[in-house]
C-alpha cells in the first residue's frame, strides 16, 4: 500500500491485550481495562490480520499492553506467522516461561523493555520486579532469539544509561533509547536525543546507516563493533519514512500513533460487513494517514496500552 504521500507502508504493529503487569508511568492505564468482549479474539486477529495480508502488509509487529498475559499468545505467533515477519514488543516478565515456545512457533525477534539495572529506580518507573526481566532476557538469549533492548529515557534513568549500554553489550545485543512521547498523558521532563548523545559521549559513537529491523531507530556503532540505537519521535521526527499502521488491541486501526483519528475494523468484522467493502474501509483511512504528527505541542489522547506504541 501506498498512502497519499507515496509511502510504503508495509508494517502493522498489532495490538493484542491492554493489561499489563508492568504499571509504567509514562504508559500507566491506572487500572481501567477493556472488557473482555471487547478485545479482539484469537479468530478476529487472525481474519484481521489477514485484511492487511492481502494489502501488502509483510511484517507484523505484537505488542499490548504485555502480549504475553494472553493465554493465546503462542497460537497467535504460530498463526501469524505463517503469512508475516512476526516480531513482539515485551516488558520480559514471562519470557523464562515462553522463550522456546514463541521460538518454536516461528517468532523473528523480541524487543524487551528495561528502564533499569537498579531494582529501587526499576520499581518507581515501572511499579514491577526486575529479576523476572532479568532472567526473561538471559533465557532469550539462551535460546538464540534476536533480542533487542528497549529503553525509555526519563529524569530517573538518566544517569544510568552508560551502565545499560554495558550490560547489552555484555550480552552482544543491540540497545535504543527512547523519547518519552506524550500519548495518554502529559509526560514533562522529556530527555532529547542530543542529551543521550552526550551522556554516552565517552562511547565515540559515529553515525551507521543499517537498520535492525522494521522499526525507525537511528544506530549509531562504537569502535569495537556493538550498536546504539536511538528513536528520537520528537527531537527527529521520522514521519516523512513512516512505513507502519497500527491496530488496537480492541480492533481500531490507527494511521498514526499522533493522530486521534481511526476506523473501527472489529465492529465491522462482528456486523459481518463485506470483506471487499472492509478492504476499501483499511485503504481509505491509509489515505487520510497524515504527513507528520505534532505531538511536540499536543498531547494526544490515544491510551498507548491498547495501541502498543
């Protein structure tokens, strides 16, 4: 698909759970939950995912929430993954438990979240326990899955983000930082890309172009080889390549995570609305995906525990 700026978009990160163990600040639902029977169920992530399947969509995204609270999570992998590149974002928790099986059923690659190696800052940004992260992200490894570590930058983790670097590169993975974007709520104390830059100025990072992924992270590479990434979504705005829809864990499809604005595919889907006119629905909202969002001088309203991300 191309939307009205000429951009492919080939890439759907796929919302399954709004709940989450992990209570983090800057994403924090405060505990107000879906409904069951409004979440989409293991046969309408399958039909829906297969609308953007026939549209030229080539690697899917999962994220929550934490996917990993759904009892269905292998059986989705294993599904979508006969059509997709199926790659998950996870806060880690559950992966001692899942690691082989989600390899198993054919996922390409786990983005895990770590805001901390300090157990006390580790608990006030995400209200969670680290070692089960810890040993989530140990057993990945272990199983020789492609693991990257995701980290959203903040006043609390800031001084840390040296001894980050160090742990993944202990590990041989690759490491991003990540702007706080206000989706939810109004985070304040936003670290910029430039300020990351120069905490881990000692690394004498230079510039790569590679990509690690489907995901718009610019690497950065240190002289013996181990890469930096950093996703700077306001400081260095990416949406002239924006390449990504999104679909909510509820079956909302969003053309942009700054743009208040979706379509409702699960309600059409249970009015048994026609497949054709259900396509026509997908490729018009692409239409109507805008140039750029302005989330630097608004805040936006979506709930990014249903949206991913």
């Amino acid at each position: 698909m191309q939307d009205f700026y000429e951009r492919n978009i080939d890439y759907l990160r796929l919302s399954i759970t709004d709940r989450c163990n992990h209570r983090c600040f800057y994403c924090t639902c405060n505990n107000l939950f879906l409904k069951e029977e409004n979440l989409m169920t293991y046969d309408e992530v399958n039909l829906i995912s297969q609308f953007f399947y026939e549209l030229g969509i080539k690697c899917i995204r999962i994220t929550g929430g934490e996917p990993l609270l759904r009892n269905d999570v292998v059986r989705i992998v294993k599904a979508l993954s006969s059509r997709f590149t199926v790659s998950m974002t996870t806060n880690g928790s559950k992966l001692s438990q899942l690691a082989k099986d989600l390899k198993d059923a054919g996922l390409h690659s786990l983005n895990i979240s770590l805001n901390s190696l300090k157990q006390e800052t580790f608990y006030k940004i995400t209200h969670a326990r680290l070692k089960p992260v810890l040993a989530g992200i140990d057993r990945a490894i272990e199983e020789k899955m492609n693991v990257k570590l995701n980290v959203v930058v903040n006043h609390m983790n800031f001084d840390e983000l040296p001894d980050l670097v160090e742990y993944a590169f202990s590990r041989k993975i690759p490491i991003r930082f990540i702007e706080m974007m206000p989706i939810g709520k109004q985070n304040t104390g936003v670290v910029f890309e430039k300020q990351i830059l120069e905490k881990l100025s000692e690394l004498n990072l230079s510039p790569v172009d590679i990509k690690l992924g489907f995901g718009p992270a610019r690497y950065f590479v240190t002289k013996d080889g181990n890469y930096i990434g950093v996703i700077s979504a306001l400081s260095k705005a990416f949406c002239n390549t924006c390449n990504k829809l999104r679909v909510s864990c509820d079956g909302k499809l969003y053309p942009c995570l700054g743009s208040d604005f979706f379509i409702d595919l699960l309600a059409a889907v249970r009015k048994k609305i026609p497949e054709s006119e259900i396509l026509n629905m997908i490729i018009k909202s692409v239409e109507k995906k805008p140039f750029s969002h302005n989330m630097i001088v608004s805040q936006v309203k979506n709930k990014m525990n249903r949206l991913g991300g």
